[in-house]
C-alpha cells in the first residue's frame, strides 16, 4: 500500500490580468460606466465589487482545480452543488488491485493523527489489512462494485471540480473554517493558497478570514 500526502493542481489557464478585465468588462455592464476603463482600473473595478457586495460579477469566470484527497474529504466537497461541476475517480470502476493502479491501495495520510504514536500505528494495521481483504475478495472474482464496499474514508481518490469564482469564494470560506473536517481544511486551504497566488484581488480577504 502507498501513504500520500494530498496534491492540489489549477487546470485553468489563469491569466490575472484578462481575468480582471473579463469581470470589469461584466461588471462595467450594470453601471454602463465604460469611459472609466483604462490600463490599471480592473484591479480597483473588481475590489469595488467584491467590497460592496457585487458579487454575482465573479460567477463569470470558472476555474477548476484537480485534488489528490481521501473519499471523506470529497464527499464533504461534493455538497457543494450552486455554480459548481465535478468528476470524481470512481471507485466502483477503478479495480486498485490492477497494474494500472500498481496493485495497490494508495491512502492519503491523515492529517489529524500524528505519525509514529499508537493511534498512527493503528490507524496503519487497519489500512493493511484492509488492502489485504481488497486483494483476497479480487481474487475470488469480486467486481469493483464490490471491492468498494470495504474502502475507507482514507482512501485516496482524484476529484476535478469546477466552480466560478463566486462560488469558490464561498465555498473556501466554509471549507477552510475551523468548524470543517481537518482533512477537507487541509486541501481548501491548499486551494485557496494557489488562488491567492493568481488571483489576489479576488481571495486576498477570505484568505485573512481564515488564517
């Protein structure tokens, strides 16, 4: 079995400043004030949105981001349904007991035991044992759709979701706050740490909420 730690990749091509000029353009629309754009209002056009509350501008940009995380992390994500799309690893189709997959079960490493304690160490036995069960009912001729039944929340699986930036905004406010499962913080808040990078007119503020 392999332990990993979850991975976060933007799929979107972002280009920071067609992004801002894209939203003023929308935004500019409901105030019919295009005699004010010029080389630098983007940034103070999308700031004034976001401050005064016009957020529904941002629902015309989308990006969508690739996650690494465990199925219990995905599965708190995926409620999240206004203004969002997603394609998930299907654990009842992918049979991790292939050569594809390494014929192995991969888990994410979890973020809330600390490595080397006696929680750990049983936390490890039970992940063994349970790839061990994985390969027996393989071998006995059980289909993916069976397989899955035994598959833990630490199982990892690959999660594309796409969401405007309205939404995400949103979502990483909920998602990265103390109150969320520690695993769905720990890869919100890698979300929203690359966002802030690309994007930081439009995340720098929920990125202080939540630090």
């Amino acid at each position: 079995m392999k332990i990993i730690e979850p991975t976060v990749e933007i799929l979107t091509d972002i280009d920071r400043n067609k992004v801002l000029r894209h939203i003023e353009k929308c935004g500019r629309t409901c105030y019919q004030s295009y005699e004010k754009e010029s080389e630098n209002s983007a940034e103070k056009m999308v700031q004034m949105l976001i401050k005064s509350g016009h957020e529904s501008v941002l629902e015309h940009f989308s990006i969508t981001v690739k996650m690494k995380t465990d199925v219990g992390a995905y599965k708190d994500i995926t409620r999240h349904r206004a203004g969002t799309a997603f394609s998930i690893e299907s654990t009842r189709f992918c049979n991790y007991s292939k050569d594809k997959f390494g014929n192995e079960l991969t888990f994410i490493k979890p973020c809330n035991i600390e490595e080397l304690t006696d929680l750990w160490n049983e936390w490890v036995g039970q992940m063994k044992e349970t790839e061990l069960s994985y390969r027996r009912m393989a071998e006995l001729g059980a289909k993916p759709d069976q397989l899955r039944m035994i598959l833990p929340h630490s199982t990892a699986a690959e999660v594309c979701m796409t969401a405007n930036l309205r939404a995400w905004r949103h979502i990483l406010r909920i998602r990265c706050h103390k109150a969320a499962h520690p695993s769905v913080q720990q890869i919100m808040k890698m979300v929203l740490f690359e966002f802030n990078k690309l994007l930081p007119e439009v995340f720098d503020d929920v990125a202080e909420e939540v630090a």
